[in-house]
C-alpha cells in the first residue's frame, strides 16, 4: 500500500531520530506494530496536516496495516520517492493560509456577535502584519470576542515566523471554537486539500 511520510531533514524521523535508508530500501521492525511505539508510522491523505514536517515523502507498506484516528502503522516499508514540492516556502505559504482561514473564523464570531464594522475591518487587513496588529486591538476593544480575535492574531504570529504546523492547528481550534467538530472537522479536510491541489499529490492512501 502506498502512502505519506514527513521527516525531518536527511530523512530522519521526527520522534524516532531514526535516519531512513535511500528509497527502495526496506525498513522493518523487529517487534508487532504498535501505534507510537513501534512499527512503519505512515498517513493518509487526510492525516497529513496533523503531521507536516521538513521532508514529505511517498512510502510503500508492507504487511498488515494498524489503521488509526490520525495515522497507519505497518510491520515494514520504504521510502518510495521524495514529494520535491514541498519545500520551506511552500510550508511558508501553507502557513499563511491557515493563518488567513484563522482570520475568517474570526469574522464569524464578530459578526455573529453583532460588531459589523469591526468584522469589516479585519476583513480589509491586507497583510498578516496588519491582521496581527488590528485582531489585538479588537481583542481589547470588542471583549466578548477577545478570544477569537487573540487566536486570529496567534495565528498571524505563528504564519509570520513559518510555524506551519502551529499555525494549522490555530486554524483548527479557531475552527472548533465557532463551530464544534463539525466546523474541526472540515477546517482539518480543507488543510489536506490544499495540500493535495498545491502539491498535485498522487491519490496513495
């Protein structure tokens, strides 16, 4: 079965520290597979924006597959191709976009709450700079939306030092803040699908 990996630079896994072999090189684990503690951890599709990291590769499992809330876990696999799209910038760019989703969650609750203008104007924030600077002056101004506007300008902060993943969970919990698992739930199903059109990933797992 194929399906996805991050690692970390060099091919090393992120809580492993374990170096990958070059691709085609099987790896297998000398013990039954057991969610994070051992065995081939993999994801699917819709696992990928709970794992992102410095390396996205294509691997190759083998074997009977342990299949979790948010991962796979086989006996064995390997490294099948490097997925060369993903790089520092365009984790960069998948940052500012959570941080951008972060944002519109916002403007929902200001809306809902009746503070048209003040949803206006964050709507009109043209930078993440500016997002930052106008979501912490609502959140002293409009206090009872002060924590969905100081998520929104977490979320600018964390887009702005490259922090993907922080910034994808923001946008996740800003996400389950105005909408519950449901609204959770779609905002993590629309991160994988910006992930699969922006890397134009080969439907694997």
């Amino acid at each position: 079965m194929m399906a996805y990996k991050f690692l970390g630079g060099g091919r090393v896994g992120p809580f492993s520290g374990y170096r990958w072999p070059e691709p085609g090189v099987w790896v297998r684990t000398a013990f039954d597979p057991a969610p994070c503690r051992s065995g081939i951890h993999a994801c699917r599709i819709r696992d990928l924006p709970w794992w992102l990291g410095e390396e996205l590769w294509l691997v190759e499992l083998e074997g009977e597959l342990h299949y979790e809330e948010h991962k796979i876990v086989a006996p064995a696999g390997r490294l099948h191709s490097r997925i060369d799209p993903w790089t520092a910038a365009c984790a960069e760019e998948y940052a500012h976009a959570c941080a951008w989703r972060t944002r519109d969650h916002a403007l929902q609750t200001l809306t809902g709450a009746g503070h048209a203008d003040n949803a206006s104007e964050l709507a009109h924030c043209a930078t993440l700079d500016e997002l930052l600077t106008v979501s912490r002056r609502l959140a002293h101004d409009v206090p009872d939306t002060r924590i969905s506007l100081t998520i929104a300008g977490d979320g600018a902060v964390r887009a702005l030092s490259a922090a993907a993943p922080t910034t994808a969970y923001i946008a996740a919990h800003a996400a389950l803040r105005v909408g519950g698992q449901a609204a959770y739930a779609a905002e993590r199903a629309w991160q994988a699908r910006w992930l699969v059109e922006r890397l134009d990933l080969p439907s694997a797992a």
